[in-house]
C-alpha cells in the first residue's frame, strides 16, 4: 500500500510539472510511507523527486529514529547543530538533479527554514497541498469501508449520549463520555466540540467550562479515526425544550442539509452543491449567518480535497468523500449545525452517517 500511495504522489507530481516534493513530518507523511517522527524548530523531512527516487534530511539528533523508522530504506543526510542546514540540504539536493528545480511543500514545512533552503540552494518553492490531496482524492475500496465503520462508531456516541445529557454537567463531561464512546467502540484518537448555549454560535468553539442549562441548545461535533480513515459528524441538541425561533432556524438548516446532499452526486458541479444549501439560507434571511464552507474532504486528514465550496470548480467523482454541513450562526445568541460524510458513488451518493436529523429534545 505504502509504495501505491508514493506511486500515486509521483503521478501528481509529474502532472503539476515539480521536480519533486517537500514532506515534512506530518499525517501526511505517515500516510505516505508508515512513518513520521516528531516535529521540531530543526528542519528534517522527506524529499520525494518526480521520477520516484527520496532521500530524508535531518538533524543527527533525529537520523537513528528515522533511519530505524524506515528501516533503513531511506538514504539519510545529517548535520549537527553549529554546522549550516542548507549546505547539507544543497548537497542533497545535488546529488538528486535538483537545483533548479521548483518544488512543492506540504502544509508543515516550517517557513524560516524554507526561505532558508531557498536562499542558499537554488531552488523554488510552492504550495504543493493540491498536489498531495489530489493523490488520495479517490478512495480505496478499502479506504471506504474504513470510513465507513468510523462513521457508525460516531453514530452509535451520538446515540449513547442523547441519555447522558442533562443539566448541570459540564461541556467537558460531554466530551470525555463522546471519546469514551467512541474509544470502547474501536474509534482511535476521539476527539470532539461540545458547544453548548451561547458558545453554539461559535463554529469551531474550543472551550469546555460552561454549565448544561435547561432550555440550551448545543452543537456536538465529534468523531475518530479506523485504520487511518476519519469520521465527522455534527448534531444539534435541545435541551429540555426548543423555541419557536429555534425550530425555525433548524427547520431552515434541515433544508439546506437536504438540498445539498440532494445536489452531492457523481458529476455534480461543486459550486452547483455550495448553492444549494446556501439560496436556501439566504432565501430565509441568514444568509450573513452562513459563515462556513459547506463541505470539506475526508480521509486519512480530517480536512482535505474535495472542498465544497463555490469557487472549487470542479465536478465529483466517484469515490470522494467529503462532509456537508451547512449551519447558521448568530454571534453570541446560537449556532446549529448538521453535518454528515458523504461519498460519490457511481450511481449518485451514500450517506455514511445514518443517526436521527430529525429535532432531538432531551
């Protein structure tokens, strides 16, 4: 699997005429090669070129772990501290035809080392996030199936937890019984946004002190990782009651929700998909509260290709996954969410998340 993967990134390469690639530690680089060690202020990474040979640079401190780590398939170059960086990395960088050469970076490389290597060695720079997304836009069979059983673990917390919420408990609490959930279920590294009452208005709301209130409204956001393959998912719960305004707002995100996935099928224009749920918002009057993209790619990162959104001019294909979650938020008053993982399949879509949509009062 892991020489497919290099395979694939090779191709992208090629097509978007680099010489090579940049990969720094990162999820990236475990996904491409079963292997990243930790990350540091001292610049070390892999260098894939665009005819499949690699090398890695490092500091002496990190060459025995990341030689141990690729088990000594990698050739490695070191320098130690008080010796230049850049004078190893440019003879790296002779010794594989590469001066001259513009290359790609994923998101991790580190700027100060990278204008650096660019001042001393004779090569360029650029963004090569597309490059690697590109290589893993289009599942696996296997890959599927994955995302698949993580989607159903996340199911399967949503629905444990409707019977633990209650007034009184913490955000926090929430959020240790969600990963708990999720952990007992087989669902590596949990993780999940529990935004409660006001703080629901905040889309990506990172605290966990505020108190369950009756009549609260909350967004949880959550999810894991099988085998390498992400889940996501979003529900808004009510707590205790819900208000006339509440019921309408969320009857409007339903809409949207619905309108998108309607519009998320093999061959559908992206934009076509980021307007479907967004007319309805804004035919609504919250138009100004639709504040997020609709939907983001997932896979082995979280976030990755295909972004729904209006100026990604593209069409799916099958095989991508990708979230929808279109929501309104109303600065410091509420927020509503609900977000699924969708993939493209040949005969239109699959909604890999299969819990209730329906108005949750607890």
């Amino acid at each position: 699997m892991i020489k497919t993967r290099l395979q694939a990134l090779v191709k992208q390469i090629q097509k978007a005429n680099l010489g090579g690639l940049l990969i720094c530690p990162s999820e990236e680089l475990l996904f491409l090669t079963g292997y990243t060690p930790a990350m540091c202020m001292r610049f070390q990474g892999l260098f894939l070129c665009a005819d499949g040979r690699y090398f890695y640079v490092c500091n002496v401190l990190y060459k025995g772990e990341v030689e141990n780590g690729y088990k000594g398939s990698v050739k490695v170059y070191d320098w130690q501290d008080g010796e230049s960086m850049t004078d190893v990395v440019r003879t790296a960088l002779t010794d594989y035809g590469l001066l001259g050469q513009t290359l790609g970076t994923n998101s991790t490389a580190q700027a100060f080392n990278v204008l650096d290597i660019t001042r001393d060695c004779d090569v360029k720079f650029v963004n090569g996030k597309e490059v690697l997304e590109e290589a893993r836009i289009i599942k696996t069979a296997e890959e599927v199936d994955d995302l698949r059983r993580a989607a159903s673990i996340t199911d399967s917390a949503f629905e444990k937890v409707l019977g633990f919420i209650k007034p009184g408990i913490k955000e926090d609490d929430i959020f240790k019984f969600l990963c708990q959930k999720m952990s007992e279920a087989g669902g590596q590294s949990p993780w999940a946004i529990v935004a409660s009452g006001p703080n629901s208005s905040y889309p990506h709301y990172s605290g966990l002190d505020r108190v369950i209130q009756d009549k609260d409204l909350m967004i949880l956001d959550f999810g894991c990782i099988v085998n390498g393959m992400r889940s996501d998912m979003s529900r808004t719960v009510f707590v205790g009651s819900i208000s006339d305004e509440e019921k309408k707002i969320y009857g409007i995100v339903k809409e949207a929700y619905e309108a998108a996935v309607k519009a998320a099928v093999n061959g559908a224009y992206i934009p076509d998909i980021d307007k479907a749920a967004r007319d309805i918002i804004g035919k609504a009057g919250y138009g100004e509260c639709f504040v997020n993209r609709v939907g983001h790619g997932i896979g082995y990162m979280i976030h990755e290709g295909p972004y729904i959104k209006k100026d990604n001019k593209r069409n799916l294909e099958p095989n991508m996954a990708f979230s929808i979650e279109p929501g309104i938020y109303i600065a410091g008053h509420l927020g509503m969410r609900i977000e699924d993982i969708v993939l493209s399949t040949e005969k239109g879509n699959e909604v890999l998340n299969k819990s209730n949509k329906d108005i949750v009062i607890v």
